[in-house]
C-alpha cells in the first residue's frame, strides 16, 4: 500500500478531517450487490478561521438494499432531520435495476413534520420507456425524460458497484428527492487516496532527569490510525451543488459530501 497522507490534503476529506480523522474504518466484507444496511449520521459544517470543523450532528439515515433478482433490487430509505424546533421524518422504497444508474421502476415515499397533525404527504411513481407517472391523492403528474436518468438517492446504490477507475463519463438526468427535475447531471471516478484513519490523540506523560532532579513531561501523541485507501467519485449537474462519494476498497459508503451537508457510515449490517 501506498504511503498515507494527510485527510486535509484531498478535497473534500480535508473540510470534514476534524470529524472523520478518528473514524474506524469497518473490517467486514462487504457485497455491494447484495443485502445490506449501511446506517447514517446527518452532519452540518461551517467553514470558517478554526481550521476543521467537528460538525452539528442534525439527522441520521438508514439506507438498506435487498437483491431481488440479477436485475433489480429493492432500496428503502429512512431519515431523520432535525430543522429548527422540529424533526423531518421521511421514508422511502425504491425498486430498482442494477445498471450503472440503479434506474429506477417504481417508487413511493411520504415525508411529514413529527407532532404536526396533517403534515403528511405521500407519493407514489412508475417509470417505463422514459415516461414517468407521479401520484398522490388528488393529481396525477407525467413527466417525459429523454435518455437515462435516476433518483439521487438509487445514485448511492449505484456508485457502490461503479468500477473504481477512470472511465467514460455517465450523464443522466436526476429526480431530486423523487420528483424534482435536474437536467444534464453527470458522475465520475476522481481519485484514489491513502489516509490514515482511526487516529485518536491522548496525553502522555514521561519523566525526564535533570541533573538535579527530574520533571515530568507532557505531551500529545496520536495512536491507531491505519492505512486506509479511499476511492472518490464527483456528481456534478445544473441546479445542485457537487456530490463527493468516498468508498472503501470493497466499494461500501464510508462518506458523502454535499455543500455543508455530510453523511458518514456510523454501522452495517450485512
């Protein structure tokens, strides 16, 4: 393995190295194309003089896929944010194919305000041959998209199983949070790093002689960091701002970065 440096030295890792230096890295094996559960802590940074910042924690999220078949599999999503003095609470289930793009066929989710009655709102969707059909209790809205496209969050599925390596660009358009258009989006492989991960920094003290006596000294050093290579791929397009996904070596989510915004892989199953 290559020699590690510094989580500060690669964007985006670098904005969030105050929060994710001491992450330990999962042992597990991990099958992107199979069943798993991969749950999420909700962050929101500043930038700002101090240097890195540890980051609010403001939600958590579990994201979880079941194989089907060869073809497609079945995500569901459940996420938790909290907006000043209340709490979002949405979820989802997206059944999917297991192409470059997890294009999805078929969709329902409902979001709602906790402790406000009526909040809730729900939606379901098909897609087929680029026409989509989205519902709710009162409408029917179609929509009509050329070419390929998918839903931001069937992207973490897909980008799992993306080969880790330089190839052709992917374009598509994007339904944002299941019904929003965003037209000429794309996704690519941006770089593998080498960073030390699972750092934690404590004070040790040493007794040093002097020639009349001896002093204690106290100093901070660093223990257990491990060599962990990280593989990143950027989602760029119009109306959104960029998408940083960070894997590891058996292709799992470890951290995605939008704007303030980040995700980081608490635990799993599967």
């Amino acid at each position: 393995m290559a020699e590690a440096t510094q989580l500060v030295d690669h964007f985006s890792l670098g904005f969030i190295s105050g929060r994710v230096k001491a992450f330990r890295p999962p042992d597990e094996s991990f099958d992107p194309g199979g069943d798993w559960t991969l749950n999420y802590g909700v962050y929101t940074f500043a930038s700002g003089r101090s240097g890195a910042s540890s980051g609010a924690q403001v939600g958590r999220m579990q994201f979880a896929r079941k194989a089907v078949d060869d073809a497609t599999a079945l995500l569901t999503i459940s996420y938790d944010k909290l907006w000043p003095e209340v709490t979002q609470h949405v979820e989802a289930e997206i059944r999917c194919g297991t192409d470059r793009l997890s294009t999805p066929g078929a969709w329902h989710y409902s979001a709602r305000v906790a402790d406000y009655e009526n909040s809730k709102i729900t939606k379901r969707a098909t897609a087929n041959d680029g026409r989509i059909e989205i519902c709710d209790d009162h409408s029917t809205r179609r929509l009509a998209l050329n070419g390929h496209f998918t839903i931001n969050w069937a992207l973490w599925d897909a980008v799992m199983r993306l080969p880790r390596e330089a190839v052709e660009l992917i374009t598509f358009t994007m339904l944002d949070h299941f019904d929003q258009i965003k037209r000429r989006q794309s996704i690519a492989f941006r770089k593998s790093v080498v960073v030390s991960l699972g750092e934690q920094r404590r004070q040790e003290e040493t007794m040093r002689e002097l020639p009349r006596g001896r002093i204690t000294e106290t100093r901070w050093a660093t223990h257990g960091g491990r060599n962990v290579t990280l593989h990143a791929f950027e989602h760029l397009g119009e109306g959104i701002v960029p998408w940083v996904y960070w894997l590891d070596d058996h292709g799992r989510l470890l951290f995605v970065i939008s704007g303030i915004e980040v995700y980081i892989l608490e635990s799993l199953n599967g």
